[in-house]
C-alpha cells in the first residue's frame, strides 16, 4: 500500500522540471512576445503617471496643505502640511470622505480625489476630513494661505528627484526585461529559464513606476494578484536549479505549496512579518550558488544580484507589495 502510495506521488511530483517541447515552446514564445509589450506599455504608462502626480497631483494637495499616502489596506490617508489644517484637529491617517460638496467612499481612488481637487475652481475649497478618532472635520481650506508649514519641505527640487528615480527604475526596469530575452531566447526549451523569464516580465509590471499608477487608480489588487504569481514562478525555479532537478528531492513539494502560498501572498491579508518570512525568507532558503546560473544562462543580470545592493533590490521585490 505504502509502495503504491509512493508510486502515486511520483507520478505526480516529478524529481525534475519537464523540458518544453518545440510545440510548447512555440507558444510560449507568442506569449512572451505579448507579456514584453503588455510590460513595456504597463512601464510607459506608468512612467506617465509619475510625472503626473508629481507635477500635477501633489502640488495640488500641497496647495490646500495636505499630502496624502497609502495605509495597509491601500486606501488614501492624510497627513497635514500647514498649521491651519493641523490646528483644525486633521491628524495623520486622517480620510477625506468629501470635497467640493461630494461625498466620497472609504476606497476611493487617489487619481479620482486629486481630479475632484485640481476641478474645483477658486481659492477655497471645502474638504471633509475623518480623523482615526471617528470625528469628521469639515474645513474650507484657502489654496493662498499663507499658514506656516508644520512639515518641513523636501531640500530636494523634484526635478532632480525624478532624474534620479528615473534613472534608477530604468535601470531596474531594463535589468528584468533584459534578462527575461536572455533567458527565453537562448533558452526556449529550459524549463527554469521559461519560469524566471515570465516572473521578470510581471515583475516589471508590478515595481515602480507602475506601482504608484496601480495604487492611485485603487487597482492595487492587480499588484497582489501579479505578485503572487510571480512568486510562485520564482519559488518553483529556485527550487529545482540549477540543474532543473528538484534537489533534494523533498523541493518537489514546491509545485503543490507554492502556489497556495503565492494564493495567500495575493489575499494580502497577512501582517508585514508574515509577508516578509514567506515572500523573502522562503526564496532565500532556496536559493543556492549564483555564479552556476550565472554561467549556466549567460546573463549578466544574473552576476549582478551577487552584489549587496542587487540582493537588496531583490527582497524589496519579493517582498512585493507595497
């Protein structure tokens, strides 16, 4: 009974990653082709959205002394900025549950209350705010105030602060697509290569500068939904590398367990210790020497997560929400 047992398991938890076969591997290719311009138009528009909100959106809010931010549950707090709407009685993860005259739900979106703002014509705009306490505070707060502010400004201008997150998100950004071609292209067949590949690609699509655009349109469950997928893959491949053999062979019970982890990733409804042990330690633990796969895919991305910076990149991907 046992024996049978046994033989029913293998079947169905093989020691190693199947090869693709050249059918297989043809429309993997077509779906790849389609995932990289699906990335690259998800990174375009939200490269987009980040000169939006800087340029539009938060001087905006600065303008009637708030700045707003994204609470556990990826809903708009409030933070004040000036000393009239602080001496008002609006705290930190305070809501805006109205403004110019509309009454907004607890889930809308950042991009639809900063439209409500920037339309509302004249110098006073009337604003609701719901503290943590349960009290309401309404306000007609002036756009021309000349209330000191109880935050200090940021010493950076924002030009030089969007070069630089630029240049650091492209840099990223070309490292995941980059090494996605590598690896599906001189590896078609290679069943690691085809799982780390797509984990790139939707990767790209989760990180910033789409993961600002994803929160601001209260589509944040897009994140969680792509981040469990890719975690999954990424699992799945640390697993059996760098041979694509499950080694030992007790990593084969990655096939049925990560998906379900990567399922309760998405749920997003652990706390932040919880989410970090299983999207950055479980990886961790499974993760073996570099340099083989490095030289195994000849790539390049690959060397550089030797280094302590791009480790760090990693787990802050990992991690992957928000």
């Amino acid at each position: 009974m046992a024996l049978v047992e046994a033989t029913r398991i293998d079947r169905l938890l093989p020691d190693a990653l199947p090869s693709a076969g050249r059918a297989a591997a043809k429309h993997l290719r077509a779906i790849w082709i389609a995932l990289v311009a699906i990335a690259m138009a998800v990174q375009a528009a939200g490269l987009l959205f980040v000169l939006f909100d800087a340029y539009q959106i938060n001087p905006a809010l600065r303008a009637i002394g708030i700045q707003t931010d994204f609470d556990e549950d990826d809903r708009i707090v409030v933070t004040p900025l000036r000393a009239d709407v602080a001496a008002a009685g609006v705290t930190g993860n305070s809501r805006i549950v109205a403004l110019g005259g509309r009454r907004f739900s607890p889930d809308a979106s950042s991009l639809l209350l900063a439209r409500s703002l920037m339309a509302w014509p004249g110098d006073k705009v009337p604003v609701i705010f719901h503290n943590p306490d349960g009290r309401e505070i309404a306000m007609r707060i002036s756009r021309s105030s000349p209330a000191p502010l109880v935050v200090a400004p940021i010493p950076i201008p924002v030009g030089a602060r969007m070069i630089i997150r630029f240049v650091s998100t492209f840099l990223s950004s070309l490292a995941l697509l980059a090494s996605s071609l590598v690896l599906l292209r001189r590896r078609p067949k290679d069943p690691e290569a085809i799982l780390f590949g797509f984990a790139f690609l939707l990767i790209a699509t989760t990180v910033d500068p789409p993961l600002l655009m994803w929160l601001s349109i209260g589509a944040g469950w897009v994140i969680d939904v792509l981040t469990g997928v890719w975690w999954t893959l990424l699992v799945i491949a640390l697993a059996a590398f760098p041979s694509g053999t499950f080694t030992p062979r007790a990593m084969r019970w990655t096939l049925p367990l990560a998906p379900v982890l990567g399922l309760v990733l998405a749920v997003d409804q652990l706390g932040t210790v919880s989410t970090a042990i299983i999207g950055v330690g479980l990886p961790y633990l499974l993760e073996k020497d570099f340099p083989p796969l490095a030289a195994r895919f000849n790539c390049a991305f690959w060397k550089s997560l030797r280094n302590p910076f791009s480790k760090t990149f990693t787990s802050l991907g990992l991690t992957a929400s928000h």
